[in-house]
C-alpha cells in the first residue's frame, strides 16, 4: 500500500502555505540525499556522474526562462559544484561562454523582489540576468569540466495559424512579443511561411494559441488577427538514401564541388541532424566549402518535398571533392541543395499529428462516444467501466484533423455530462486520402 499526503489551500488567500512548505522539508528528499545526476562528456560521449556536492565541479540546467523589461531571467537548478558572481559558465551544447554577473533569488512577495546572493550551491534555483544564448533546456557547467546534462524534451507543435496585427505600425511590436512568448515557452513556436509572407504561430493545440493571442492583447497591448486553425503536418524520408552531387557551373561560369551525403531516418531530441564524415587530413578540403555545405543541408532540410517540415531526418557528409581553381563556397551550398533535391524526389512520407483522446461518460452515452471516436479515424486503446458501472472510460488516438470541434461535439453526444481531455501523442504517416486532399486533387 501506498500513502499520499493531501493538503489543502489557496496562494491567492495565502490558506495553507505553510503547511506545504513543512511537508516538503518533511516528506521530499533533500538535493544532497539525491543519487548523482548523469551526463556525457561532449567530445567522447562518455557517461559523467556528478554528486550534489559543492566539491564537485559545477554543473547546472537551465530550466525556465522569463521575459523582464530590465533583462530576461533565467532560472538554474545546480545540480554539483558551486555557482559565483562574476565566473564564466561554459554552454557545451552550444560551444559558447556566458557570463554570470550577478545571482539572485526569486522572491514570490513582490516587495521583496529579486535577491542578489553571493554563491549558489548544489542544490540551490538561483536566478541570472541577461543570459546571450542560453535557453531553457541547456546545461551549464565549468570550461575545465565540460559535461552535457540529459535536456528537457518538448513535443512537436501540432497546430498552426497564422497572425498579423490590426495596424501595420504594430509589425514590429508583434514580432518582438512573439519572441519573447518563443522563449518563455519552448513548446511555442514562430515562422514565416515562405510561401505566402505570412507569420505563423504553432502550439500544442487551439487552447495553447488562444492563451498566446489573450497575451499579445492583455501583456502587450497589441490588437491582432488569428486565421483558422491548420493541422501542423510534417515529413520524413520513406527509405534511405546515398546520393552523389556534381556541380559543374554556376550560371555560365565554371564551377567545381562534389558531394556524396546519406539521408536517413533517425529519432532523437533534434528533428533533423547534419554532420560531416570527412576527414580534413585524408582529404584537405577548405573547412569553410564543408561548413557552407553543412548550413545549406540544414536549411534545405527544414523544408520536405511536399512543403512541411521534415522530421526524424539524418544528412552525415560521406566524400567530398573539390577543385583548387573552381570550387567555391556558393558551389558547395548547390552542391548541398542538389543532394537534397535527390534525397527527397518522390522518396517522403506524410506524417499527421494523433492526439490522445480520454473521454469519461456516464455508460449510457458509450454506444455514442464510440461510434463518433470511429468516424473520426480514431483507434480505441483502453475501454474500462466503473466499480459500479454507470460511467465509463475511452482512451483512443485520433488524428487531430478529426478534432477542432471535439470538445462541443462530445458535449452534444452526451447531453453535457461527458468529459474530455486531448493531448499530443505522436506523429504517424497520414493515409492516401489525406495527402490527396492537401494537394487538392
């Protein structure tokens, strides 16, 4: 048997603060009683243990970020080691150094506001201002002792639309508090459509993006105009691929690259992943040519044959070949480009996002759940009914095509009584009819 503390309260009539601060020093374990946390080293990949220990070397995660008109803080659970004012943390994931002026703690009271504290042990959530290119999710830790700590996760945006604000003289407005919402919440996402010019905004479902437009008017001011909501569709290789690229000219100049790039399918935290087998030493090749490649390859691949974007994808740089006189940084980039092209024609599948769809109805509304689940593609997974049987529980997957209306829908099904919950659960390849109706035929 298992026992559950439950304690009652409410922050905004301060009922019960106290009693929860106690159970947590009471029940929670302490951060030195926690086992070491586990990283790899960036450059060998191997595994790191670090102990909550302040003799350990420094390594901590950044774990929220928050938009403030005096700076964006950043929020840092240390993990080993000893954070101070005034050190330089090293960001291994992406090869930078940031510097730590100052660090605080956060206070809920807002009289007592940020306090500046002179050291951060393990254990400890402090505060630092004005991080350059740190966001949530990356680790910190010293230059001397690099380690990558296990990052945070986030689900593929499922819903798109686009937005555009009433006055063209708030353009700019928009765009700055789009990016301050990107990087409050990393599940939130922004782009330019490069089709159409227009601004699309892209979240976990049409409640997260309705939450986002209340922002932008109630936090900035901005008065602004939503399309309809559009299934954020995506992409991936139907097989792998080798493929060899030449360029020969570059208009009608004469050129030289050469490229042999391997696309294939994989699955980890980045939706699409370049490297470079090359070995500069065997083959003395301009490291400049094989970075243009590699910046060409992931700006191609951000975008599938159909338009989407793609996913689960690999590009690793197997030869390359170049010539003193004619090669160039432009030919690279087409030779890129070209590799691309032949990766993808007619080789990608459709994916569409399937949500998680639970739905609890009193039993005599089941028939009708299920039935509207079926017409809808929905795959049912779980089906239980009460210990006393007068109300029942469907967990099914759906694509979310079939879902904009659900929640009133399942409302009508059941005469009020029912009640759903969606959340995202994967990306799986759309069928015939799907792709056929995107196309327009």
């Amino acid at each position: 048997r298992r026992i559950y503390p439950v304690l009652c309260g409410s922050g905004r009539e301060h009922i019960g603060i106290q009693p929860l601060l106690d159970a947590v020093v009471y029940y929670l374990p302490s951060p030195l009683d926690r086992p070491p946390v586990t990283g790899w080293d960036p450059k060998t990949h191997k595994e790191i243990r670090r102990k909550p220990d302040v003799k350990e070397p420094f390594c901590g995660l950044v774990f929220k970020a928050a938009w403030h008109p005096s700076g964006n803080r950043f929020f840092i659970r240390v993990y080993s080691g000893m954070m101070k004012p005034g050190m330089r943390a090293y960001n291994p994931g992406k090869d930078i150094k940031e510097n730590i002026p100052k660090l605080y703690h956060v206070h809920a009271d807002p009289a007592r506001g940020l306090e500046e504290i002179d050291r951060g042990p393990a254990g400890d959530i402090v505060c630092v201002i004005g991080l350059k290119g740190s966001v949530t999710g990356d680790t910190l830790c010293e230059t001397a002792h690099p380690i990558l700590l296990e990052p945070i996760t986030f689900a593929e945006a499922v819903v798109s639309q686009s937005i555009e604000p009433e006055s063209s003289a708030d353009k700019d407005k928009l765009a700055f508090a789009l990016e301050v919402l990107q990087l409050e919440d990393p599940t939130f996402k922004v782009r330019t459509d490069k089709e159409t010019g227009q601004t699309l905004m892209s979240g976990m479902g049409t409640l997260h993006l309705e939450v986002k437009k209340h922002r932008l008017e109630r936090d900035f001011r901005l008065k602004v105009r939503v399309g309809k909501p559009r299934v954020s569709y995506r992409e991936m290789l139907r097989e792998a691929r080798t493929v060899t690229a030449r360029i020969d000219r570059l208009g009608d100049k004469p050129a030289f690259a050469e490229l042999t790039v391997a696309f294939t399918n994989h699955k980890s935290d980045k939706p699409v992943e370049v490297t470079c087998a090359v070995d500069t030493e065997t083959q003395p090749i301009p490291p400049a040519f094989l970075a243009a490649a590699q910046r060409a390859l992931s700006e191609a691949l951000t975008t599938g044959e159909l338009g989407y974007p793609l996913m689960h994808t690999q590009a690793r740089i197997l030869e390359a070949r170049f010539d003193p006189q004619l090669s160039s940084e432009d030919a690279f980039v087409a030779a890129a480009i070209r590799a691309y092209q032949l990766a993808t024609q007619d080789n990608v599948l459709l994916l569409e996002p399937i949500m998680k769809v639970t739905v609890t109805t009193p039993q005599q509304f089941l028939g009708n759940i299920l039935g509207d689940l079926a017409a809808r593609r929905g795959e049912i997974d779980q089906q239980e009914l009460s210990p006393t049987g007068d109300r029942a529980e469907v967990v099914a997957r759906v694509p979310l095509a079939r879902l904009f209306t659900y929640a009133n829908e399942v409302r009508s099904l059941s005469q009020g009584r029912a009640a759903v919950t969606i959340e995202p659960y994967s990306y799986e390849p759309a069928p015939p009819e799907v792709l056929r109706e995107l196309l327009g035929e």
